[in-house]
C-alpha cells in the first residue's frame, strides 16, 4: 500500500492551514481573524477527514481526536487573541487537551502532574504578572491595548517559516510508520515483587472465583519469587506463592491472578524515577530551590528614577490614561516606588 | 683547441694571395690555451673599484678632483697590466689564447634522466683572450685612460656630485667593456654589453636636466634595447641546439659544420644552426649603430664630449664587431649572414655619409661620419676581410677619438659652440694649434689620405670587396663613392671652423655656467685672468669685425672687473689646458703611429696577422676562388691609387667650396649649389626622415597603447581595487539590517536557518 | 522522493491510532507555540508561546515512551516540567524587570544592540 493521503493533498491542506493562520493573526486594522480561524479549522478538520475516510475500515480511536482538536484549536487562539489574559486562559485549555492526549497514552500520572503544575501553578503565575503588568481595560474598550498585543508582527514570515519547519518534521516523522502496541500490561510485572504490600492487599480483597473466598486470608501470607524464565513456564516471571493458615501452599498461576494485580502507571513510574534516575531528582530539587531563590532576589531590585524623571512619567502616564482619570489610578502597580513615593 | 690548428693548416695551404705568407708556426707544439696570472684579474676589476670609490666620494661630498685621478690612475694601471699580458701572449711569435677562470659565476650541471647525458649551463667569470680580445683590451684601456685624463679637466665644471657620477660612470663603463671583450662565454659577453648599454644611457644623460638629453638617453637605450633582444634570442638558441655558451666550446661543436660550408654544402647545416647568426647580427646592429638601428648614436651627442668620444667612438659602438668577429666562426655557416652584413654595412655608410653632408652640428657630423665608418667595418666583416676590419677599428678608434677630442676643446672654449657657420679659423686664435694640427691629422686619417692609418684600413676593405666576383663589386663602387664623400664632409668641417677668416660666437652655455665655476676653470688653467683677457683683446684688434673703439672698451672692461656685460662682445675663448692638449697630442701621434701597424708584416701587417690566429679567421674551401680585377689589375696592388685619387677629390671639392674666397663664417658657396638638389638636398638635411618615419610607426602607435593600457588600469585595475574595498562595505550595509535588535527577527532567522538546514539534511540523506 | 514524505510507511492495517498521529500533533503545537512566538510582541505571550513548545516536546516524549514500553518518556517529562516551572519563575521575574525600566511590555522596545 502506499500512502494512506497522497502527500500532496497533505501539504495542500497544510498550506491551507497555515493560510488561515496568518488571517487569524491580530492586525492593526480590522483583522479577518474569525474568518482564519474559521480557516484553519476548516483545514484541519479536512486533514481528519481525509485521515479519517481514507482509514475507515479501522476506525482509529475517537477520543485522540477529541483531545487532538481541542489542543490544537486552543493552541491557535492563544496566539491569535489580543489579550493576553485570554491567551492565558486558553493555554489552559490546552493544558486540559494535552493532559487528556496523555491519558489515551497511559500515562496517567504525568497527566494530572501536567494539570497540577502547569495549569494549577505555573499558569496562574503568568495570570497574576500578566494582571500586574499591564493595564487591563474593560470589556469593549479594545483601544486601550498596547499596540504590541493587537498588531502580529511579521505575519507571513513567521507563518512560512512555520510552514516549512512543520512540513520538515512531517517528513521526518512519516519515515516508516511504527504503530503502537496493543495496550496491555504496560509495566513488568516483576515490580510487584517491589510492592508486597499491595499485593497482599489486593489479594486480599479479591475473591478467588472458584472458591468464592478472598485469596488471602486475614492472616495469611505469601511468598513472591522472580523466577527466570524458563522453558517451561515462559512468561510467568513471578511466582507467588499463598500461603493461607490451616492451609498448604499454593502457588497461584498468573492466569489466576485477580484483575487488579497488575502494576499501574504511577508505581511503575514512581519505581523508574527512584530506581533509575535518583541523581536527577535530586538536582530537580536544588534546581527548584534556586529558582524560587532567584525570583525572590530578581524582584526585590527597585529601578531608582530621579526626581524630573519620575515627574515626567506621571506625565506621561496621566496622558495616557482615558483623560480626566486619576492618574494614580492608571499606573500600573508594578512600578517601582521610591523611598518617598510619589503618591 | 686542437681543431684551430687543424684549420690554419688547411688555411696555409690553400690561400694563395690572402693575407700572409709567413712561416705558420703550426708545427711547434704550442699549448692550446696559455693560462694567464691571477693578477690579470685586475684588468676589469681596478675600474669596477674605482667606480665604487667614485661612488664613495660622492657621498663624502667630495668637490676636488680626486675622482678623476682615481679613474684615471686605475686605468693607467689597467693597461699597464693589459700590455704586460699583451707580452706574455705574443711573445712567442705565434699569438696565443690565454685563459684565466676568476671565479664560478653560473655553473649548473643536472641529470637528465637515466641514459642520458648530464647538461650543463656554464657561464664563469673567465677570460678568453685570445688575439682579437687582447688587441681590443689595448686599445680600449689605453684610451680611456686617455680620455679619462682629458675629462678631467673637460668635466670640471662640474665639480662635485656631477663630476664623481661622471667618472663612477665612466669607470663602470670601461668595467664592463672588459667583461665583453674578455669574456670566455657568451652570458658574460651579454652582461658587458647590457653594462656598456647602461653606462651609455647614464652618460648620454649626464645632463639630466636637459630635457634633450633625457630623450637622448632614453632612445640610446630603447633603440639598444631592441638589438639586445636578438642577441639574447641568438644566445638562448646557440645554447639550445649547440648545448653550450662557452667559445671554446662553441668553436668544437660547429667543426663539422664549418667542414660542410668550405665545400659550399649549406644544405649540411641545420637550419637552426644557420639563424644563430642572423639573431647575433641584430644585436650587433642595435649596439653598433647600422640601420635600421643606428637612430640613437647622432641623438647620443646629446652627452659630454669624453663620451662621446670613448663610448660612441670608439669602444661601444665597436662592440658590434666585435662580437662579429668573436663568433666569425658562426657567421660563416649561414649562405646569406655576411652579404647581409656587408650590404648593411655599406648601405648605412653611405646613408650616413649623405647625412653628414647637410648637418652643421660638428659634433653631429662627427657622429654620422662614426655610423658610416662602422658600416665599413661591417662591410669589411662580410666580404670576408676580417683582418682589415679589425684593423679598420682600431685606426679609427684612435682618429676618432682625435676627432671628438678636438670638437670637444672647442665646445669647451666657445661655451658650447658647435655650429659651424659661426665659427671659423680657430686654428688661427691663440692655444688653439694643437686642437687644430690634431683636428688636421684626424681628418686627413678619415678621408682616407695617402700615407695615413684610416687610409690603408680603408684600402683593405675596398680591396676585397673589389676582390669577390658578383655582388661584392657594386659594394666596392659603392664604399668607394662613399670614401669621396667622407673626404668632402670631413674637410667640410675642417675647412669651415678651422681655417679662413676669425670668427666666432659664443654658444649656449656662456650663461649655463655659474660664474664661480667659470672662475675655477680658468683658475686651474693657471692663468692669471686679466693677462688672458689682455692677451684676447690684442688678438682681437686685428680681426675682429666690431670696431676699434669698442674693442677698447672691451679691454677696459675686462681689465676693470671679471663681469658680464654684453655678453656678446665681452666672452672670450678660452683656449685648452695642458691636460688636453696633452691628450691630443698624443691621439695624434698615436694615430700617426698606427700607420706603422700596416708595415709589420705582409698583406696588412700585424693586426690582420693577430686576427687570423683568432677567432675570427677563415675557412676556405679547397677550391681557392678566383679573384675578381679591379680595372684589369689585382685590387690589392691598386687600391692605394685608386682611393687615394677619390680621397683627394673629396677634400679638393671641400676647399673650393668651403674655403676658397670664404670671407663669413656663416655662408659658403656651397649654399648657392643647395638649391641645384632640390628636394633631396631637404630630405637629407632632415636625415631622410628616418626619425620621422620610426615616430610614426612605432612611438605613436605605443602612445596611443599606451593611453589604453591606462585608460584600463584606472578603470579595471583601479577598479577592482575599488571594489574589493567596496564589497565589504556593501555586504555590510546590505547585512545590517538584519541586526536589528530585535527579538522577532532573530527569532525567524534560527527557526527559518532550522528548517532550512533540515530541508538540506533530509535532502542529502534521500535514499 | 515523494516516497520520502507523509505517509510513505503506513502499514496494511491501521490499529488504532499510531505513532504518526501524535507526533504530528505535537509538531503541529510546536509550530504553532513558534509562529507564536515569532509573532506576538507582548512579553508575556512569547514566554507562554514557549511554553506551548514545551507542551509539544513533552507529548512527543510521552508518546515515544509509550511506543516503547518505557517508562523513560515519562520520566524525562517530569523533569522537564521541572524546569519548565523554574524557567517560568525565572522568565516572569525578568519581564516584571523588564517592565519596570521600560514602563512596557513590548518586546520591539530592547533594540539596543541594533546595529
């Protein structure tokens, strides 16, 4: 078989795409952005569709294209839109997006990690400097952005550039397709020799389907060994064995194994991190702490203004503001104060 | 060299009624070659040192005559050293060739690849004298420390910077001329004549701020030059085909050759072998002033008389023949190499002679009588007399020479006068007999009169040229016609400014001279001033045309204070001192003496007897060719009569029309007959417009290359540079906009240079 | 060469979603978060422009990680949401400097090595 799209068609549709794009871009006068929008949307949908028509006989799994889309489109507006609060708040969106692609992938973990810290930390920084360095007008009032927000700078060049840095990586990317494995047990199973306890726990609170009673006893224990594979039983790595009071021994087959007992993405990745990477973790921390070190220092340096400069800037501020305006009101809090300020 | 005696004998044997008939001593057991004392080196080397010493005290600063005395002393010595190795050579009553290797000069050997020879290229230091070089060495020595003598007290108005230049040039020169005439290859023979060339062209303009002699100077060269170029040509193909540039060499190589040309068999000799001449000719062309390269040597008296006098006299211009003679050997292998250079010759004798005829510069006729004698020389190398030319140069060295020593004392005195229709019967003006009787012998030597040197010089080259069947014998009539003219320009001049009616006109110089060097100069006379001035103004009262009275103002004047006036009527002459007159005296006797050369042996004597045992001898076939008849008679027996009647025609033509009944300075009755040769007698006062004709054809089209060439460089090459200057500038100011400071556009430019280098990634990779 | 682009290796039957998909998902963010950044003039914007990069870098990691079994993707992208999160502080303590000297938050403002 060949190509499932002809290539052409592809990059015509991504030629389309990046059209829309450089419309939705803000510009100084009234800008088609709606209508880019409404193009680059179109031009991805159309991308689906052709994805979509041309493998229908295994239809792919919706929900990637769900999260696909939402991303995608959020990602636009957060560059697209004039206010940089919104363009905040749509990045959250496409933390949301990206946080729900991970989770097809799963890697749950890393999912809510990415919501707690980037949408639950890190973007509400931005919001609260985004709130404090600039000068937020009221709904309809869109003179009073800077002018840097509404007007994109070099549209087209950034446009073609992007263009053709997508259409590189494409190619990169196409180059004998993998497909990825089924979904299954995605960690070894050995790691539950690791954890005896949950285990234990797990067996505990399942019943053995044949005789209806919960694997473990109360006051039973087991016995896990790693065995190596061996010709008789090749993929049973782990023995474990029960052993119940009152009762013999019992080594439980792994096609025994009760549905829970398998090791889930957060252990397995919390044994890979300690296991594997430990030295990082450590540096991860120092590197956090000095950041936290850094911003305090950084923000604590005020820019001493003499006096006829600071008179000039309140001038100027005043005149800036929608006239007859406190002037005080208009300046932005960020500013530094001087010892005596000037309010 | 074995092979030399091997060809006297044949020579011996088979002439009957060449040159000599004396016992050829070619049994006794000579050696080959007589090797020379070391102290012989000294011969070139004392005037290189004196030039270098010249050149020291001109940036001591020196202002006295000490150059001059240096120069003068190193050559004296020169030729002491030169007449004790003459000596040594000839002693033994069979000339022998002397050699003597000063030092390694070029010396290359290098394997060629196996199985084959080595080569070689050698060039030493080294003498070869053999009796043509050794004749020359006498001659040349002995006048320049002549000259030199007389130059010093001819330059010393000059003292200082100018006069140490003069004689560091003058040394130079005669350095060089050593290594030509000396030289045992051909490398060094050309680095003597590129050294006279250089010597020529730095005297010529001595007087460099004349722009006269500049171009003088600049066209010695140039027109050298061009000759210079053949000569190198014919070297680099002597080395080429023969594989060596040494003589020795040279003469045992062409031995089969010359074999194949006594037998007539040209067709034996390669091609190549036979265009060696013609290239060598070239060079002796441009040095010795024939045509069509003989246009610097008129302009060249544009220097001070001692130059022209040693340099375009008698030993430069002799360098042409010289270099004939050397490799004589070589011209006798080509079929049309000597007919060439016999009609050359005679045909610039005769094209000078005419010129001579209608010029009024002494110095200039002096000059054109010098090309025309050459073309004898020349004439006499192709029709086979060797000997008589020889001879022919070394007679007219020292006539000539006498010759412009003269003319230069009356420059001297008459500030600069040279023009002969304002001077006239200075033989008669006080201290001016010797510069007279000088004057007299040297001209009666060029008109060829019976008795004197020039005249049995010339009588050998007439002779022969009579003596060939064929074409030879219009060259005889026409050399004959031309000794008739040479005998009416000569006495011309002599008969214009130094006999008939007193007269004189001061020259240009009178105001070109400070006053204190004038004084000098009459100083180192040892003459008390005023008693000269006395003396002047006595002689003048009978003869001068101005009046009585006014020349009793002139007397008082003169007495009174040493200034100048009017200075027409207040100059006088100023007659040579005894470094002059000591000078020409002694040319004159010497060219008297020369006559006696002609006795000392049969058929020509000793010079031609010199020649034959030199490179410059003959082959002949063993078929002896018949001897053409001049008149029904033997031209040997008769030449005497026959060249002394035209000889005396010539000068009986001069006297009637230059002195007879001639009361002015200025006309003549030959300005009556000028008239009667119509337009000729225009061409030829205008030297035939040779000059004209080479402006035209070859300085003008140089000059309008020449404004192309630059016309180019200021555009291309300046150009260029200007725009190598430019592109930087350029590049920058297109690149700086890409400085912005701006974060957006750096930002582009590493996502864009990303992609791009992606593209060029995956590109390269496709497969 | 047309063999080289999109598309050249999709195998006979296509089991769900593959490799591909996300990869280009996540080229396509970066690209947006590039054009972004290249685009806005706000200060703000292009450090949240660069954070959609980074967006991007992990959903590839993560992606590969799942192509791979390995648990690698995942870890990488802990780590770099680290420092992300430190760059982050850092780059907003920056631009508040930034803002206080040039009372703005326009980015065409420090030109000062133009030239």
């Amino acid at each position: 078989m060949g190509s499932i799209i002809h290539p052409a068609i592809f990059f015509a549709v991504l030629v389309l795409g990046s059209l829309g794009v450089c419309l939705a871009l803000p510009r100084r006068k009234a800008s088609p952005q709606l209508f880019g929008a409404l193009i680059a949307g179109l031009a991805g949908g159309l991308l689906l569709i052709a994805m979509g028509i041309a493998g229908r006989d295994h239809l792919p799994n919706i929900y990637f294209y769900i999260f696909s889309l939402i991303g995608l489109g959020s990602a636009l507006r957060v560059i697209t839109h004039p206010r940089p609060v919104y363009a905040a708040l749509y990045f959250i969106m496409t933390v949301l997006a990206s946080a729900g692609l991970f989770l097809i992938l799963s890697a749950e973990f890393m999912a809510f990690a990415l919501i707690i810290v980037y949408a639950g930390a890190i973007l509400i920084t931005y919001l609260f400097v985004i709130m404090l360095a600039s000068q937020a007008p009221e709904e309809g009032e869109i003179e009073a952005l800077a002018t840097y927000d509404t007007q994109a700078r070099e549209p087209i060049a950034a446009t073609v550039v992007g263009f053709l840095l997508l259409a590189v990586l494409t190619t990169m990317m196409f180059r004998g397709v993998p497909q990825l494995p089924l979904p299954g047990p995605v960690a070894p199973n050995e790691l539950l020799a690791q954890m005896p306890r949950k285990v234990e726990s797990v067996l505990r609170n399942n019943r053995n389907p044949d005789t209806g009673q919960p694997y473990l006893k109360a006051d039973g224990t087991i016995q896990i060994t790693e065995v190596a594979p061996s010709p008789a039983h090749p993929a049973e790595p782990l023995f474990i064995t029960i052993n119940n009071p009152g009762e013999e021994p019992v080594v439980l087959a792994q096609d025994k194994w009760p549905e829970e007992l398998t090791v889930k993405n957060v252990e397995a990745l919390g044994f890979d991190l300690l296991r594997n990477h430990p030295g990082s973790i450590e540096i991860a921390g120092v590197i956090l702490l000095m950041a936290m070190l850094g911003a305090v220092v950084l923000s604590r340096k005020q820019v001493q203004l003499d006096e006829d400069a600071k008179a000039n800037q309140a001038r100027k501020l005043a005149q800036d503001t929608l006239g007859g305006v406190n002037p005080g009101l208009g300046r932005s809090p960020l500013e530094s104060t001087h010892a005596g300020g000037t309010r | 060299m074995p092979s030399t005696t091997a060809i006297l004998d044949a020579i011996t044997q088979l002439l009957p009624t060449m040159q000599h008939d004396a016992p050829n001593p070619a049994g006794t057991s000579t050696p080959a070659f007589f090797p020379l004392k070391s102290l012989y080196a000294l011969i070139p080397l004392l005037p290189l040192l004196s030039c270098i010493l010249c050149g020291v005290f001109a940036a001591l600063r020196i202002k006295s005559k000490l150059p001059a005395w240096t120069t003068v002393l190193s050559l004296a010595v020169s030729f002491v050293l030169t007449a004790l190795m003459a000596r040594d050579l000839w002693s033994g009553g069979h000339a022998q060739t002397g050699v003597l290797h000063v030092f390694d000069w070029i010396n290359f050997s290098w394997a060629t690849g196996a199985g084959e020879q080595t080569k070689h290229f050698i060039a030493n230091f080294a003498f070869y004298m053999d009796p043509v070089s050794t004749l020359w060495m006498l001659f040349v020595t002995g006048l320049a420390t002549l000259i030199a003598l007389y130059a010093s007290e001819y330059m010393s108005g000059d003292l200082g910077a100018g006069y140490c230049r003069f004689f560091a040039a003058f040394s130079l020169f005669v350095f060089s001329m050593a290594c030509l005439v000396m030289a045992d290859n051909l490398v060094l023979l050309y680095l003597g004549w590129e050294g006279v060339g250089l010597c020529s062209y730095l005297l010529i303009g001595y007087f460099y701020k004349k722009p006269s002699a500049v171009a003088a100077a600049k066209k010695a060269f140039i027109v050298n030059r061009i000759g210079d170029l053949f000569l190198a040509l014919g070297i680099w193909l002597t080395y080429v085909h023969l594989g060596t540039v040494q003589y020795s060499e040279i003469f045992d190589r062409i031995q089969p050759y010359l074999a194949a040309a006594a037998n007539g068999r040209f067709d034996q000799i390669p091609l190549v072998v036979q265009i060696i001449p013609l290239l060598l000719m070239g060079g002796a062309f441009g040095k010795s002033a024939q045509f069509p390269l003989y246009v610097w040597l008129p302009d060249a008296m544009e220097g001070p008389t001692p130059v022209s006098a040693l340099i375009h006299a008698a030993t430069m211009v002799t360098a042409g023949v010289f270099l004939i003679a050397r490799t004589y050997g070589l011209f006798q292998l080509s079929e049309i190499a000597l007919p060439i250079v016999a009609w050359t010759g005679g045909f610039t004798a005769l094209l000078a002679a005419t010129i001579g005829m209608a010029q009024f510069d002494i110095k200039r006729i002096m000059a054109y009588s010098t090309v025309s004698q050459l073309g004898y020389m020349f004439a006499g190398l192709g029709v086979l007399t060797s000997g008589g030319a020889v001879f022919h140069v070394v007679t007219h060295a020292f006539f000539k020479a006498l010759l412009f020593l003269c003319c230069g004392a009356v420059m001297h005195g008459f500030a600069g006068q040279l023009d002969l229709r304002k001077l006239s019967g200075v033989m008669k003006m006080k201290g001016w007999l010797v510069v007279g009787v000088g004057m007299l012998i040297g001209c009666l030597n060029l008109s060829g009169f019976p008795g004197f040197a020039g005249f049995f010089s010339k009588d050998m080259i007439l002779a022969e040229a009579f003596s060939h069947h064929g074409h030879y014998q219009w060259l005889g009539w026409l050399l004959l016609f031309t000794a008739g003219l040479t005998a009416y320009y000569t006495f011309r001049v002599f008969f214009r400014v130094f006999v008939g009616p007193k007269y004189f006109e001061p020259g240009d110089e009178l105001h070109g001279h400070a006053d204190a060097a004038h004084d000098a100069a009459h100083d180192t006379h040892g003459h008390d001033p005023h008693s000269h001035h006395a003396k002047a103004s006595v002689e003048h009262s009978g003869t001068h045309p101005q009046s009585e009275a006014a020349e009793k103002e002139l007397a008082d004047k003169a007495h009174g204070e040493h200034g100048h006036g009017d200075h027409h009527a207040d100059f006088h002459p100023h007659a040579p001192g005894w470094a002059i007159n000591t000078v020409l005296a002694t040319l004159a006797v010497l060219s008297i003496a020369a006559a006696g050369l002609y006795f000392m042996g049969a058929h020509g004597g000793f010079v031609p007897h010199l020649v034959e045992q030199s490179s410059a001898n003959l082959i002949h076939s063993e078929h002896a060719p018949e001897h053409a008849t001049l008149f029904g008679q033997n031209p040997h027996a008769i030449m005497y009569y026959v060249s002394g009647v035209v000889g005396l025609i010539g000068i009986a033509i001069a006297y009637v029309l230059h002195l007879q009944g001639r009361t002015t300075a200025a006309t003549s009755k030959a300005d009556a007959l000028l008239p009667a040769f119509g337009p000729v007698a225009k061409a030829v006062q205008n030297k035939w417009y040779v000059d004209e004709f080479y402006d035209f054809l070859i300085r003008k089209p140089l000059l309008v290359l020449s404004h192309i060439f630059h016309t180019i460089d200021q555009i291309l090459v300046d150009g260029l540079v200007n725009l190598a200057g430019y592109l930087p500038k350029g590049t920058g100011k297109v690149l700086r906009p890409s400085q912005s400071g701006e974060l957006h556009g750096y930002a582009i430019g590493m996502a864009g240079g990303l992609a791009v280098l992606l593209i060029i990634i995956l590109w390269v990779a496709r497969t | 060469m047309i063999n080289l682009l999109a598309q050249s290796g999709f195998p006979d039957a296509m089991h769900g979603v593959t490799l591909a998909h996300y990869l280009v998902v996540s080229a396509l963010l970066f690209v947006i978060g590039l054009i972004g950044f290249i685009t806005r003039r706000n200060l703000i914007i292009m450090f949240l422009c660069t954070e959609l990069m980074f967006q991007a870098a992990g959903l590839a990691l993560i992606a590969f990680g799942r192509y791979h079994l390995n648990f690698t993707g995942q870890t990488f992208v802990i780590f770099i949401l680290t420092v992300a999160a430190a760059e982050a502080a850092m780059a907003l303590a920056l631009v508040v400097l930034l803002f206080r000297r040039k009372e703005s938050l326009n980015a065409e403002e420090w030109n000062e090595l133009k030239g």
